[in-house]
C-alpha cells in the first residue's frame, strides 16, 4: 500500500494556448511561472530548500534530455540529492505518486508533469520512450515494434481510437445524443464549478508580457464558450469519417497544462496535508477491453486500500469519451452525480501527461473543501491501459 502525503497541489491554466504559450521553450514558460509558484509553495508553508527529490512526469517539450536541470534550476531547487524522470504519458503522474511513496528518501518530493498538445497536435506521446523531442528529424529516426510514432492527429484517431469508442457506444446501445449530452453537462459542471471560484486555490496565475507591451493575466482556467443547449451538439459538422456517433464536439481536445505535487511519505509528516495515496493498481491489454481494464484497476485499487467499491464518495474519471464514464458507470452501478461532480477533460481538455495530475489536484481540492473522505482517480484508454489510485483524507 501507498503512503503518499500530499502537501501541495496546483496546475497553470488548463486550455488551448495557441497564441500565448504553445510551443514556448519549456525554460521560458519556467522563467513566468517560477515566482508564483515560489510564492504559491511558501504562503502553503513549504520552505524550497526542503524538496529533496524532484520527479519529472512530462513531456520533454523541446529541452530533450537536459529538461529535469532546466527546471531544477529554473526554480533555484538547490537541495534536491536525487532527480528521476517517469515517462511521459497518461500513468506517469501515478506512477510518479507510488514511486514517491515507496522508496526510503525522506523529506519531500517535487512532482512535475507538462504537456503542450495544442500546438503540437501532429504528435504522439508514448510510454515506451523516455525523452522525446519536438523535432520532425529525431521523430523520424525513432521507431517501435509494430508501430510507427509519428501520426497525424487525425490518423491516430481515426484508425485506433475512435473505432474503439464507436465499437463501444453501440455495444452499450448508446446514441449520439447521449454522448452529446454527457459532453454538455460535463462542461455545465466545469463552468458552474469555474464560476465560484472552486478551482481557484488550485490554479497558479500567469502574467506574462506580449510583444506590444500589454499584459494579460489569468485568474481562472475557464474554457472558451459553453453551449447552452445540449441539442446545439447535434448538429456538429465535423464528423470524422467512418464514425457516426462519435464527433469532436464529444471527446475531449487536445490541450496545453502543467502540474505540481508536492508529496512526501512520511508516517507523521512535518506539514498539514491535505491528502494520502491509498493505493496505485494499473493494467495493460487489448484496446478493446480497455474498459474492463478499468473495471478491474477501480475494484482492485478499492480492495487494497480496505474499501469497496459503494464506500468510494466520489470518482474522478478521465473523459476522453463519454463511454468511459457511462461504460464503467454501469459496470460499477455507481451514481452518476458521484461522477466528475465538477466536470472534467470534455470540458477542460487533455494534456496527456499531465491529465493524471490534473484529477489527482482535482480530487485532491474536493477532499480538501468539502465533506468528501474519500475518491477514486481513474484513467482508462483505448490505447490499452488503464490506472486507478485512490485518495484518502489524512
């Protein structure tokens, strides 16, 4: 069993940054975050000379294999003995979590994921590599078994994972309209959510200067426009071919985002946390059986962590597609309003690497704020793999 502590939890906007922060060297977008994270850290009671042990679970962006140094020094991290990087894809935050949590290094740990799919949506991450660049000419050379790893975003889609999605919602009789207005409420939850301020405690603000001179500053990571009418999803234009059910108006999009944890595993720890890891099961296997995957990792996480599956308060489930959620919604028979209660990556978006830390600060913030005990995080993918941990008050 896991004895991670969270102490600290925030995320940088969670959006598509095109025109502001996609494709920024990860060093620059270092260079604005650093003094609000510092102040972020102290104001939680957390002196920067106690991290001891940075694990990086991110996209190596454009540092290649010099990423861990950059950020370590562009946080001035002068005291950390020991440094890991933990691939790059959906699992890396959890398994950043359990790593943490079952090694004898004493002190805290740094856990860091970063991702900038929206301007690099011609990309695909992989577990099985360790640091990849954004470089067409290194891509080139990199290949594995079976697979090639450079895809238009498009083709990845089409060809591997909306087939499986597609397969699904007609297995579980399921029509457009659900999955439409599963997306819309999904994103009715975010806004409301987004409106009082609940994410506001988790989100660290940019400001940073245009070319012109002019500034702009984020005070909440609320997500474009939110269709007022479930019906309006009925009518999207842009349906990928050979699906029918499945549009980009019901999945969720590629997005930008960086993550922070500050954990440690100490049985008495030094400062207040607000969380503590239970429990970490993955599984890998055919994409098509993905959600049974999920099914079994959510049970078995339950197992170990001395709960059942009915004495878990809420669950928060990435939402690549709705048939995820409503798939193991009902092979669990849990109730819906248990769900993502303050929306989820419909509406927020999918930063891959860092979407595992994006639910673990999210159901971290609801632990912490309301009479929750308890959660399930879960990731389930049509890549064939899914992971569940699940979070305790301390």
């Amino acid at each position: 069993m896991s004895n991670s502590n969270i102490h600290f939890y925030a995320r940088l906007p969670f959006n598509q940054l095109e025109d502001r922060l996609a494709g920024t060297a990860l060093h620059k977008i270092l260079e604005i975050i650093a003094p609000s994270f510092k102040n972020a850290v102290t104001s939680a009671g957390i002196d920067l000379d106690e991290i001891n042990q940075f694990i990086y679970a991110g996209s190596a962006g454009y540092e290649g294999n010099s990423i861990e140094t950059k950020i370590l020094n562009g946080l001035n991290l002068t005291k950390v003995e020991k440094r890991t990087k933990i691939g790059n894809g959906y699992l890396s935050t959890f398994k950043a979590l359990d790593f943490a949590s079952n090694n004898t290094t004493n002190g805290l740990t740094l856990i860091m994921a970063m991702d900038n799919l929206s301007g690099t949506p011609h990309l695909v991450r992989n577990d099985f590599v360790k640091s990849l660049a954004d470089d067409d000419e290194q891509l080139d050379k990199l290949t594995l078994p079976g697979m090639a790893l450079k895809y238009s975003y498009a083709d990845i889609i089409n060809d591997t994972v909306w087939p499986t999605y597609e397969n699904l919602t007609n297995k579980h009789a399921l029509t457009q309209r659900d999955l439409d207005k599963y997306a819309y409420l999904s994103r009715a939850k975010y806004k409301e959510a987004v409106d009082k301020k609940f994410y506001t405690d988790e989100i660290i603000p940019l400001t940073f200067q245009f070319e012109k001179g002019s500034f702009h500053e984020y005070k909440s990571d609320a997500q474009g426009a939110f269709q007022p009418e479930a019906k309006e999803y009925n009518n999207a234009t842009e349906v990928f071919p050979g699906m029918k059910k499945t549009t980009n108006h019901n999945v969720a999009l590629p997005a930008d985002g960086m993550v922070f944890l500050i954990t440690s595993n100490d049985k008495k720890p030094k400062h207040k946390s607000f969380a503590t890891v239970g429990a970490y099961v993955e599984e890998y296997g055919d994409p098509a059986d993905y959600l049974k995957m999920g099914e079994r990792t959510i049970k078995k996480a339950c197992e170990n962590a001395g709960l059942s599956v009915s004495d878990v308060d809420f669950f928060e489930i990435h939402e690549n597609h709705p048939i995820t959620v409503l798939g193991l919604q009902r092979a669990l028979d849990i109730d819906l309003k248990k769900v993502n209660p303050k929306g989820g990556s419909l509406a927020i978006g999918d930063a891959i690497a860092a979407t595992g830390g994006r639910l673990i600060s999210s159901a971290t913030s609801l632990i912490k704020h309301t009479p929750f005990k308890n959660a399930v995080v879960n990731i389930s993918s049509p890549l064939g793999f899914s992971g569940s941990v699940v979070l305790q008050e301390k």
